[in-house]
C-alpha cells in the first residue's frame, strides 16, 4: 500500500496521511460503478435530482466544518473557503432548479405518419480529474449533472485537495447517492492516468494545459467525449473613459489577488490608456498595500500560502525574468521569512510581451501592467495569447465596450467586471483554455447523449 501526505501550506505540516489508489483499485471501483450505474440510471431524473438536493442541504449545515478543511488543505482565507461553498451551492441550486427541463424528451413531430423525438441517455461511467484551486466550483460542475443526468462518477480530487474531495464523497453518500455510482481515486498524476487505461465513457477534466492536451491524446483513441477546463492569460483593458478610478482598480487587483491569483479566470495581465495609467497605478499599489498576507484560518487575512511550494519558484522567476527585461518591481514579489509558502504579492509595471509575466500563465500573486496609447494598441496585446479563457474591458462607454469585447476569441467576455462565473451563462475555454463548456443549459447536455426517435404506427 502507497501513502502520501497532505500538507498544510500555512505551516508546512502534514495534515493527513491518505492510502494512494493502485491501479488494481481504481479497477475495482469501475467495475463497481460500472454496474451500480444502470440502476441509477433507471431512477426518475426528479429523484436523483433529490439526492442532490439533500447533499447541497448538508453543504449548508457543514459549511463551516468543510471551510476549514478547505482553507487548511488549500491555504485559502477561510472567508475565501465560505465563499467558495455558497458559490457551489448557488450552482447545485441551478442544476437542481433546470435540470429536469434539459433532459425530458422533446417532441419535434407530433402529428403525421412519422412522429420525432429527442431524448436524453446517460453517457455511463464518467470521469472527472479534478483541480484543487476551487474544488467545490470546478467539482459541482461535473459531478453534479453527471449525476443528475444519470451517470456513474469517478470523481479524482487533485492530491493538494484529497481531503476535500473525500469529505465531499462522505456527503454524496450521506445524501443518498450509492457508493456504486460515486467513487473518489485518490493520488496524483499516476493515478490519474490509471483513469485513462479504462474504457470509461466520458472524461472531464479540469487542470493544466500540458496535462489537458495529455489526456485528450490519450482520450483520442477512445472516441469519447472529453472535456477540458485549462488554463488562461487573461487580459483587462482600462480605457481613458473611467469614471472612478479608484473603484477600477480595486476591481483589477479583487481580479488578480483573489484566491492568491490561483484562479483559472484571474486577471493576468492589465492595459492601462496612457491617460490614466498614472493614476491607475497609484491607485493600484495604494490598494494592494493594504491587503494582509498572512495566517488562512484567521478572521481579515486576504492572502494565504500558495498552495504548492513549486509555484514559489515559478513566479519569483517571472517576476526576475521581467525585471531583466526592464520591467520594474513596484511592489512586493518576495517569499516571506518565515514557514509556509507565504509571498508578497508581485506588482510589476512598465512590462511588455517579450516577458515571460506577459505570456505564460502565472497562476499566482503577481501582475504585469502595460500601457498602452490606443483601443487599437490594446486589442492587438489582449489578442497576442495562445490561451482563449475570458476578457475584461472597463469604460463607460457601453458601444466601445462592445466593439472591443467582440473581437475577443475568448469563452467570455466581460464589461466593467472581471474573474466572475456564472451558472446561467455556458463556461468554456478557446484554443489553450480548453474544449466544451460546463454549467447553463450546455453544461447539464454535457453529460447525456441525445437519441433520436422515428416513430410511425
Ligand atoms: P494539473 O494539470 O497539475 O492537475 C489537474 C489534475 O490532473 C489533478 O487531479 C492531477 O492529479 C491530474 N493529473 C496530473 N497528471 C495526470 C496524468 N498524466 N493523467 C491523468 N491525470 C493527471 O493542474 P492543477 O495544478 O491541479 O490545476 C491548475 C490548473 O488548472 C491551472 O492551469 C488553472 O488555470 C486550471 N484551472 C482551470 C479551470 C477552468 O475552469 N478553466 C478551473 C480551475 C483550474
């Protein structure tokens, strides 16, 4: 038997020593998922729908016990922790309020010789590999209209929210979803991949692009559905037609401070029109001053530990590799002395895209800001990225706001907002960001396969 450990990235102790699965394992738990999945199947959609009602009434009442776990696992600020289970919950509460629509049959043809009908099957037994920055989002929008839709789920938390994703399988079951239809597969890359090795019928996965593109290689031969939720570098444009500066760029730094940017939507890189980059950036560095950096668990921290020790490096990197280059380091970008994976948030200004900060994902507490002379300047610079995830532009002016969010090849679009999902609206990454989408109607159709009915006599 494999173990690994968790560690708490606050204070580099090990919270939990957990059994890894084998290879032999994750076999065992198809096969069982594998037949438990037609009865589950066969229950009316209402039902399952149910069951996930009472798993979300206990997400409530446990919401301060599963905060906790959350933030001493991940090292987010337990506000950060609340905040992430109400936003799970408000999902779950659109699933549980649209679901049943999206999946009844639908008639097309009713009278005539040759009647024609739409409907919804289950895919099988899926599985979703999961992520740890938001385990509760990204989570939810699989495994709960899986689920729903009639499927069977190997749900693979990543090992930096194993204990997360065991407490989340614990409430599953206490709902009444079956242990033949719900399954967690504990470990890392290796056990992941033991996932890709069964003839499984779906595979949905949030987490890096390199480790994105792997699985939809090896997904390939399959001929199966596979989605990918990745990464981005996602940009904010600050047009001369703003009214309140201040409120702007608070709005930028909520953007690429929150959750200690490890967010897959974070802003990563702003533009700023010349005629306020000045006052932008004060208004900026004087607000970024101000967030405290320190202890997840106490009450007013806005910044944690980064959750893996690696990321450190990597954005430190960034920000040398920058300032190389001629940016310059207006704030912070230091790892803190003392334990754990604490860094000051990095502020680089005066960057350009020969930086690596200005092209590669950062997933971290650090921002490049670039001015730039014109809307034509800047679109050009929002567009140079191989990533495709969302775009923010902050004006007043609604139709130039509107010509430029349309010449974004990016999933979403935002107009004076930033770093926001919605369970209404389709989630979806283009080009390096990923393929398919989750939540809104797509993203309960996601998880069923349509059959269509010819029916004469
Ligand atoms: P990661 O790619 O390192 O790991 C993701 C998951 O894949 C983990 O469960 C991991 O154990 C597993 N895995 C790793 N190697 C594997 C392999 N060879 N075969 C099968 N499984 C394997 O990513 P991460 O560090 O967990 O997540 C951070 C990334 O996720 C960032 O790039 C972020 O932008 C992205 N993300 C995207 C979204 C979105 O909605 N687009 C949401 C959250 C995170």
């Amino acid at each position: 038997m494999s173990t690994f450990n968790v560690i708490n990235p606050a204070t580099e102790e090990v919270l939990a020593q957990l059994e890894e699965d084998s290879a032999a394992s994750v076999q065992e738990k198809f096969e069982l998922v594998k037949k438990g999945q037609q009865e589950w199947a066969a229950i009316p959609v209402a039902e399952r729908v149910n069951a996930i009602r009472r798993f979300d009434g206990l997400l409530g009442e446990e919401l301060e016990k599963l905060a906790k776990i959350l933030s001493e696992e991940v090292g987010k600020p337990l506000q950060q922790s609340r905040n992430e289970l109400n936003g799970a919950r408000g999902r779950i509460a659109f699933f549980i309020q649209h679901s049943e629509k999206w999946l009844e049959d639908e008639w097309l043809v009713t009278e005539g010789a040759t009647k024609e009908r739409i409907s919804y099957e289950p895919l099988g037994v899926i599985a979703n590999i999961s992520a740890w920055n938001y385990p509760y989002l990204v989570g939810v929008n699989v495994f709960i209209p899986a689920l729903i839709g009639g499927n069977a789920v190997l749900y693979k938390p990543s090992e930096f929210s194993s204990l997360t994703g065991l407490a989340i399988r614990d409430l599953l079951y206490r709902s009444g979803i079956p242990q033949n239809v719900f399954q967690v597969v504990l470990g890392g890359g290796k056990v992941g991949s033991y996932l890709l090795d069964l003839p499984l019928n779906g595979y949905y996965f949030t987490g890096s692009n390199k480790t994105g593109k792997l699985i939809a290689q090896r997904v390939a031969e399959k001929l199966v559905p596979c989605q990918l939720e990745l990464g981005g570098k996602d940009p904010l444009y600050v047009t001369d037609e703003v009214t309140d500066i201040d409120q702007v760029a608070g709005a930028a730094l909520e953007g690429v401070i929150y959750n200690n940017g490890q967010s897959c939507c974070a802003v990563e890189r702003i533009y700023v029109h010349e005629k306020v980059y000045d006052r932008f950036i004060d208004s900026f560095l004087q607000q970024a001053k101000a967030l405290k950096v320190g202890d997840p668990l106490t009450e007013g921290t806005d910044i944690g530990p980064l959750t893996r020790k690696d990321q450190l490096a990597f954005i430190l990197d960034q920000v040398q590799d920058a300032q190389t280059k001629g940016a310059t380091l207006v704030y912070g970008g230091y790892r803190m002395q003392q334990p754990g994976y604490f860094m000051m948030p990095a502020v680089l200004s005066g960057v350009n895209h020969s930086m690596r900060v200005m092209q590669e994902e950062s997933f971290g507490p650090v921002i490049g800001i670039q001015k730039v002379g014109s809307d034509q300047e800047a679109v050009e610079l929002m567009k140079d990225t191989s990533y495709g995830l969302t775009a923010a532009v902050y004006t007043s002016n609604k139709e130039r706001a509107d010509q430029l969010l349309r010449q974004m090849n990016t999933g979403t679009v935002y107009w004076n907002c930033c770093d926001r999902v919605s369970a209404n609206l389709p989630w979806s990454g283009r080009k390096d960001s990923g393929l398919g989408s989750t939540l809104s109607f797509s993203g309960i159709r996601a998880f069923v396969q349509p059959k269509s009915w010819h029916l004469r006599g």
